[in-house]
C-alpha cells in the first residue's frame, strides 16, 4: 500500500497551471488588439500604404489560424508541455523582432512569425484547461476565466495601445511580451506536466492546403478593396484558395491522422458552435478595427483617448463574464449564448448608424455597452459547445479548432468588412469617406451576428429544447449531455 502510494503520481497544481494558461492567453489576445489603437503611428513611421496597413493585423491572424490545427495535432503527437513551452518561446521572440521592426516588410514578416508561435500556444492553453479541469461546474469556471481574459484582454489591449503610442511608442507594446514570456517558460517548466505522447505522423498536405487556403481567400478579400472584382489576380487567388480549402477537406476524410479530425463535426452543437464563431469573431473585429479609425479619423481622439473610449465595452465585458457560470447553471449554456448573439446584433445595428457628428455617448458609448455585454455573454458557452463531449485523445485538434475558428474568424472577417467598406464610396473623400466605409463595415457586422443568432438558435437552443424532455423520460440522474445528438437520445428511450 505504501509502495503504491509512494509512486502515484502528484496531483496537478491547478491553480498555477490556470494560472499560465490565463497569462499565456492574455498575450496571444493582447498582441491582435494592441497594435490597433497604435496604427496610425505605424503608418506614418513606417510608411504603409492605407490598404497594406491591414496586413499588420492580417499577418498574425493569417499564420495564427493557418497554423492552428497543425499545432493542435502536434500537442497531441509531441506532448503538450513541449509545445505550451515551444510556442512562449517562439511568440516572445517575434514579439522582440515586431518592436524593432524599421519597414513594413519586416513588421509583416514578424508578424507573421509570432501567428505562428501564437499557433503552437492557443491550442497548448486549451488542451491543458480541458485536461486539468473535468466537465461539470469546475470546467465550466475555468471556461469562463478563459473567455473572459479574451474578451478582456482584446479591449484592454486597446486602450493600453492607445495609452503607450502617444506617451512613449506603440513598439512598448510588444516588447513587454519579453518579461512576461520568459516569466511563463519558468512557470511552466516547474508547474505543468507532460501530456502522453502518442505515435503518429503529421497530416502535412492538410496543413498545407489549409494554410495557404485560407491566405489566399483572405489576400483575395483584401486585394478587392483596392484593385475590384473584376481584377484577374483576386479573381485568382479566391478561385485557387475555394480548390485548395476543397482538397483540404477531402484530404481530411482520407488521412490517417488529420489534424481536424472530421468526427468533430459529427455533433450539431460543436458544428454550429465552430461556424458561429467564425461569423461572431469577424463581427468583433471589425468592430474594433473600424471603430478605431473612426474614433481618430473622424472623431478626432489621440490614441489614449481612443483607447479609453472603448471602456464602456471593456468593464461591461468583464462583468458579464464573471457572472457566466452562475447564469449557465441558471438558464442553460444554449439560451446564454443565443442572448449573448443578440444583444451583439443589436449594439453593432445601433453603432452602424454612425455618422461624422455623431454624439459620443448615444451614438458610440451605449451601444458599445451592448456589444461589451454581448462578447461577456457569448465567448464562454461558444468555447464550451466547441469542445463539448470530446475524447481526451482529441482535446488538441478540438482546441486546434476551437482557436481555428476564432482566428480564421478575426483575419478572414477583416478581409471580408475591408472589402465591403468600398461599397457605395465613390465620390467621397475626408472625413465623409471614413464615416462611410466605418457604418458600411458595421452594417456588415451586424448582419454576421444576425446569422450567428439564427445558426445558433436552430442548432444548438431548439436542440436542446427538445433533447431535455428526452432525457426526463428515461429517468436519467444527470443533466443531459451537450454532446449526444437527439436521435440517439430517441434511440436510447425505445
């Protein structure tokens, strides 16, 4: 007895490895919003062009999703510590780089790198919060930190962008990743432990044509904005980018060991909680991103002012999140997220009708509070629903999908909201032009959460609606599952 208790092995140091995983996450999420409020800086220093300067926010969100599923797969493969520890390494280095950047091309270049280390670290983060936490309430918590650190930190990020590029520089903002990464490579070597390694080969070709599927998709988006429609290379790049994202899902059907694992979308829930995402985070985006340039473009705000002018939407955000867990063992993890979804859509309709002389609390503070209640509300339920009933053996390449989504959600999105802001703009100029292309963007927006709204709905609260009562008739003692779809809930009762 003594022998064997002397072998088992040690209980994890939850604390410290949630912790980590918040911290980690933080700098990931901090890096996509805190170059925001310091564009305009790093158009004049380093001399982009105005269609070139989305890049530097394209370039990370590009390589960050593109890489995304092969850094899941890999945690699986390799062990997750590994690459937890793999990917602080390589983001804390590019983050050096991109705050000593002297061109565009090398911003874009090191941007790019650190997506790709951001790749390696998101899905790392995940997998170990769903292994360390078991599903039930203390999951469900740990969730909530999670997607709260997001939304959080995103807003965050703004206004200390904001706040450093007028003060001191908008590189600080990158290099203060330096302490914090290699404070979190010591962290994790003491704290967290080695996952099991599995053999197994890396789905190379997937990796490949999702990659480059998704860049070009993206390139052809943004290259619209300022070349048409009508132009042979976005035609291009589009038409390759629909054949390669074609192979990729073929390629995945047959692949011993996809890196995204078609299975996953064999439930409702996950599948409408992935697409849901995707059109959430695209929404988000343009939020922010739009809302800057018309804050300093039309508005007339510094950069810190504009920073602390998304405040409304950052303390509201932090709030909401905070009550998640109580409001989901109250209302139901598919009801909050669809409420969350529809008090989104309403802040960004409200926040659409911008115009140049738009008073700042009616017109810009209370609908951002709306949408900071919105993102509070829905990120937490739609990372539980992308990963709900997974096998251990999957939580990589769940989590790889999970960040997949997110990413390919802020970079495509952008791309697409780029694109569509050139609509109806000729014959303006100045500050006309911006108020245009920002109310057009946030028209968009609101439409992408409208259709988030109405995928969720009919995927994830009807069936749930109707799975519950199920469940009461077979006597179960547990609430039911999030997983299992209603037909084998039906076939169990016969």
């Amino acid at each position: 007895m003594s022998a064997q208790f002397e072998t088992a092995p040690a209980p994890p140091h939850k604390a410290a490895i949630l912790a980590i995983i918040l911290v980690s996450y933080v700098m990931i999420v901090l890096d996509t919003s805190v170059v925001l409020t310091g564009l305009p800086q790093i158009h004049r220093d380093l001399g982009f062009t105005d269609t070139g300067l989305a890049w530097v926010q394209s370039a990370y969100t590009l390589t960050f999703g593109g890489f995304l599923l092969l850094g899941g797969r890999a945690g699986d493969i390799l062990g997750r510590r590994l690459m937890l520890i793999a990917g602080l390494v390589l983001f804390t280095m590019a983050s050096l780089a991109i705050g000593a950047a002297p061109s565009p091309a090398w911003m874009i270049g090191a941007r790019a790198v650190q997506g790709i280390g951001a790749a390696i670290l998101a899905p790392s983060t995940l997998a170990h919060l769903q292994t360390t936490f078991p599903e039930g309430p203390e999951r469900t918590r740990a969730i909530s930190y999670y997607s709260a650190v997001a939304g959080v930190a995103a807003s965050v990020g703004l206004v200390l962008g904001g706040l450093l590029a007028e003060w001191i520089s908008w590189r600080v903002g990158f290099f203060i990743n330096l302490p914090i990464g290699i404070a979190m490579i010591i962290a994790a070597r003491r704290y967290v432990g080695e996952s099991e390694r599995r053999s197994g080969a890396f789905d190379i070709i997937g990796a490949l044509t999702s990659t480059v599927g998704v860049s070009g998709l993206v390139y052809g988006f943004i290259r619209s904005a300022s070349a048409g429609w009508g132009d042979g290379i976005t035609i291009a790049a589009i038409g390759g980018a629909l054949v390669l994202l074609a192979l990729f899902i073929v390629n995945e059907r047959y692949a011993k060991q996809p890196i995204m694992p078609l299975r996953l979308f064999a439930s409702r829930e996950r599948a409408a909680a992935y697409v849901a995402r995707i059109l959430f985070l695209g929404a988000m985006i343009g939020f922010f991103f739009f809302t800057t340039q018309y804050l300093q473009g039309v508005a007339g705000y510094g950069p810190s002012m504009t920073g602390i002018a998304f405040l409304p939407a950052t303390l509201v955000n932090f709030v909401v999140a905070m009550a998640v867990p109580q409001l989901a063992r109250r209302f139901g993890n598919g009801r909050l997220l669809a409420s969350g979804l529809a008090c989104g859509l309403l802040g960004m309709a409200w926040l659409s009708r911008l115009s140049v002389d738009a008073d700042y609390l009616t017109g810009i503070a209370l609908p951002m509070i709306l949408i900071g209640a919105g993102q509070g509300l829905a990120l937490s339920p739609l990372t539980s629903s992308g990963i709900a009933g997974v096998a251990r053996e999957d939580a990589g390449a769940a989590s790889g999908v999970v960040n997949v989504a997110h990413q390919t959600g802020n970079s495509l999105g952008l791309a697409v909201l780029v694109a569509v802001a050139q609509i109806g703009a000729s014959g303006l100029d100045g500050r006309l032009l911006l108020a245009h292309r920002v109310a057009t963007s946030l028209t968009a927006g609101a439409i992408m959460l409208g259709l988030a709204c109405l995928l969720v709905f009919a995927l994830i609260v009807r069936r749930h609606a109707i799975a519950a009562p199920v469940e009461i008739v077979e006597g179960a003692q547990s609430p039911p599952q999030a997983d299992p779809e209603p037909r084998a809930c039906a076939t169990r009762v016969a």
